[in-house]
C-alpha cells in the first residue's frame, strides 16, 4: 500500500454537476470497490435523579412472579448473563448454563434496574422464558452460535405477538403476526428476545423520549442516550443485556452508541435486511447491533447479515488511514474532547503499525440532500399511520414539510451521485477514515416531545453532524468508545467508516483497537 497521499480540502463549494456520465463512473468504482473491498476484508486462514417516568409493560414481573433461586443469583452476580455472547452461547451449548437461568438472570437485572435509565418500554418475562424453555429442547442447540443470548430489540420492527408502536399514539396498537427477517434470523440463531425499546416518535429524533418516559444515559441520567436506539444502547450501557438490536438513518445506532459508551455498527446497503417504512428513507436506514464489545457485536452481525466471516476478527493488514476531525460544516463547532476521541483512536492504530494522516473529508452538499430525504421518509411512512391527529406537534411539523418536499420533487438521485463521486477518489487513497462520532456532549435528558420541530433539528444536529453522510450513501460505519469526557462524564467515541463492502475491515480494526484501548464494558 501506498503511505503518501495528499489531505483532501473540503469542496462544500464545488460546483460539480452530477449527470449520466458522472452517475456511470460513480456505479462503476462502487462495482471494483466491492469487490476489492471484499478481498481485503476476507480474513487470511456525576449523576442527577431521574425525573418520575412510567416503566415498560412487563407481562409478568420476576422479581415478584419468579424469584431467583440460589444458583440464578449466582449467575446474576457473576455477570455472565451480560456477556460477553460468546460466553453464554458456549455455556448453553455445553449445557454448563441453562438458557432459563441466563433469561431469569437477565429479567430480575431488568426489572430491578430499568427505572435508572427507562430503557424498555416492553418487557417480555413469560414470553422470554417460555422461548428459552423451548430452545433447550432444540435438537440443534450444540450447534447454535447464540444458543440462550438474551437480545433486545427497538421497538420500531415486528416481533410476532407484539405491537410496533415506535414510540407514537399514532401506531396500530395491535400486535403483529410476523417477525421481521432480523427477528427470525436472531432466533434462528438461539436467541431469547427479553424485551423491546424505546423509541423516539417514528424513530425521527435523536433524543429518546415519549409523553411516558425519558430514557436517560446510564453513565450520566441527567443526559439523553441519543436516539433512535436510544433504549437499545441504555441497555446495553446498563448491563441489562449484552446485545440489542438498532437501526440508522442518521446515525441512530452511532449516535447513542457514542453516547451510552457501547460499540455500535451501521452494516452497508443489503449487508442486512432492512424493510422499514416504504423505502427506508430513500435507502439510508439499515439494521444493526449495539453491543460492549467488538467481538459481540461482529457475532451477533454475522447472524443477521448471514455472513459467518464477519466473527472472524484477525487483524487486518496495514491500512490506509485518514483523519478528519474538521466540522463537517462551520456552524457546528467541535469540542475538543471528542475531537480528542477521534485522534486517540488514530494513534492507536498508528501504534498498530497502520499509516495515519491528516485527511478532510469531501462532504460537499451531503447535508442538505440527508435532510431532504430524512423530510420525504418520514411522510412517506406517516402517511398509512391510522391515528394521525395523535402525533406529537414536532412531528406534525416534520411530516406537513415533507410533503412539500415530495410535491416539490426535491429528492433527487443526482445529489448522491455527487457525494458518492467525490468520497469514491477519496476511498482510492485511504481505506478506512477516522472521525469523531459526536461534536458535542449529549442534549440533557428532558422532554424533548413537548419542544417545537425546530428545537429538536438544531439540537440533534448541533451534536452529531458526523453520522449522516455515511447514511447517504449506505456505506459501513461504526462507533467505538474512546474513554469519557472529563466535565460532563459521559463517554466519548470515535467513528470509522469505509467504502462498501468493508464491514469486515472495520471490525477487524475496531478489534485490535478494542484490545490496545479497552473500556469499561457496561456501568453496572
């Protein structure tokens, strides 16, 4: 590989066209990307009360309706139900844990604890503990690479028997029949679904919060865990499961993963199903995981993408790394602390031995095309809602301005073509690239429903203007920890993205930077 190569200026005031012709280069450098991005990648042989809040919908409370025996509560005091996955699916596979024990365990933490952070907004005890009972008579448990692993999943997608409120009055309140495909592979897999989380309404804030409960960051509870999978990463953050399922059209696994201190991944387009809403905001949300480890989360990626490589974490081979630590745009400054995250993270990989240098990124005209679609999703998928004069007002105002920009034709395939075409030559240079994932602390954890639409937009923007660019091309993205901010408390984090087709790569690097620079897993 190549170790010189120069910074790239950002060309936010270029004023390249995009036409057929530029649209055919762009399809063809994503075409050699994958593929040689497939080769790479393949591996070689202080805290405030929280305010009062309502708790999740527990169908049956553990600490009243079971209680844990002796040996449960051994378990639960050795945290093996917290992970790490890899050490649970191996117990429950050699049968020295039961899948019961590990799901016991795992509710009597969660009733215990939710209250600190209202993760949950559904907890399913008999359900889960049923599903474990079942999976143990499973002819195939030896075999099953989440044998037990109690899961949580955002409330936004279809577990069979349950509602998809995503956090709106505004939804069918009956349950669904069917699991989403992330369900059914999870399952497949071995896993105990223990619970759905909170969700900000329709999953279009960065904040988590409803008129019901603030969910609030395990290491700060008078900060917001960031949003959508704002309960996702709580959870995790909490100890309360070892994994949890999010999804991203903004940012909404990085964000919160950023701010709870948790690993979180964004896969590439078609890396995972997806099937949210109508078109999933013109292609930028996708499935992923949140989890405290790289290795949980690279297994638990692996299932649901259907890709055993991607558990595979030998390090990689010497790579090209850039750094971009710049505000993707002038009015969203960045604290120096996480721009720090962004550069500890790259003298660890240059401790490694991977070649780093300075290198903006071109983020061009990104931002007004992520906001035009991010309108246009989200009243395309209000639009089937039976109870619309249920929205919260922010919400209204949102959906009332993507319409218009719907009417307009606004959304247009050019302006991705534009960006896809400069983040191309950049990606001929480097590998992978190192940003921060947040520019600022988390928003404070308070009522953010009741705020106007604008409000909420200035606010999520403000503190993480770095996630959304890779959302618009559909192109990998992660966020690790990289230790905690010295005032507020909470965690900072860096995000590493590349081009197509590098999920492997990246985890493979977040690895060995996981093992030179570990975290704490969970506050708990």
């Amino acid at each position: 590989m190549q170790n010189k190569a120069t910074a790239v200026a950002d060309d936010s005031a270029e004023t390249e066209t995009s036409g057929p012709e530029t649209a055919a280069r762009t399809r063809t450098k994503l075409s050699a990307f994958a593929r040689v991005t497939w080769k790479k990648s393949t591996p070689t042989p202080p805290v405030v009360a929280q305010p009062p809040a309502a708790g999740p919908d527990v169908e049956a409370t553990p600490a009243e309706d079971s209680p844990l025996g002796a040996d449960d509560q051994i378990l639960a005091d050795k945290n093996t139900s917290r992970g790490p996955v890899s050490v649970i699916a191996a117990g429950v596979r050699d049968g020295s844990l039961s899948a019961t024990e590990v799901v016991d365990a795992t509710l009597a933490r969660i009733v215990a604890e939710h209250r600190n952070t209202n993760a949950f907004s559904v907890v399913r005890a008999e359900k889960a503990r049923s599903e474990a009972a079942s999976l143990e008579q499973r002819a195939d448990l030896d075999v099953l690479p989440l044998a037990g692993v109690p899961v949580a999943i955002k409330h936004d997608i279809g577990v069979a028997g349950e509602t998809i409120r995503a956090g709106s009055l505004a939804t069918d309140a009956r349950p669904v029949a069917d699991d989403h495909p992330v369900v059914r592979r999870l399952r497949a897999a071995g896993a105990v679904i223990v619970g759905l989380t909170t969700v900000p309404e329709l999953g279009l804030w960065g904040t988590t919060d409803t008129p019901d409960r603030i969910t609030s960051n395990p290491w700060n509870v008078a900060r917001s865990s960031g949003g959508s999978s704002g309960g996702s990463a709580a959870a995790v953050a909490a100890g309360l499961v070892p994994i949890a399922h999010g999804n991203d059209g903004l940012g909404s696994i990085r964000v919160p993963a950023a701010c709870c201190g948790v690993f979180g991944i964004k896969p590439g387009r078609y890396t995972v199903p997806a099937e949210i809403g109508v078109d999933a905001w013109s292609g930028m949300i996708e499935n992923g995981v949140l989890a405290t480890t790289v290795g949980d989360a690279a297994l638990a990626l692996s299932v649901l993408a259907a890709r055993p490589d991607l558990s595979e974490l030998d390090p990689p081979d010497r790579l090209r790394i850039g750094l971009a630590v710049a505000a993707p745009y002038r009015c969203f400054p960045v604290d120096r602390h996480w721009t720090n995250a962004a550069r500890t993270a790259a003298s660890v990989a240059a401790a490694a031995g991977h070649h780093v240098e300075p290198a903006g990124l071109p983020y061009g005209d990104a931002l007004p095309s992520v906001f035009l679609r991010w309108l246009a999703g989200g009243a395309r998928d209000a639009a089937a809602l039976p109870h619309l004069d249920r929205l919260q007002p922010r919400t209204r105002r949102h959906l009332a301005l993507g319409r218009l920009v719907q009417r307009l034709r606004l959304v247009r395939p050019a302006q991705v073509d534009r960006v896809e075409a400069r983040l191309l030559d950049y990606f001929e240079r480097y590998d992978v690239v190192i940003t921060p994932t947040l520019a600022c602390p988390p928003p404070k954890a308070k009522a953010w429903h009741g705020r106007g639409w604008l409000a909420n937009v200035l606010a999520t923007a403000r503190f993480s203007p770095f996630t959304p660019l890779w959302n618009l091309v559909g192109w990998p993205a992660v966020s690790i920890p990289m230790g905690m901010h010295p005032d507020i408390g909470t965690p900072v984090a860096a995000q590493l993205a590349g081009p197509p087709g590098s999920e492997s790569t990246l985890l493979r690097l977040s690895a060995q930077l996981e093992s030179l620079h570990p975290w704490r897993r969970t506050i708990n």
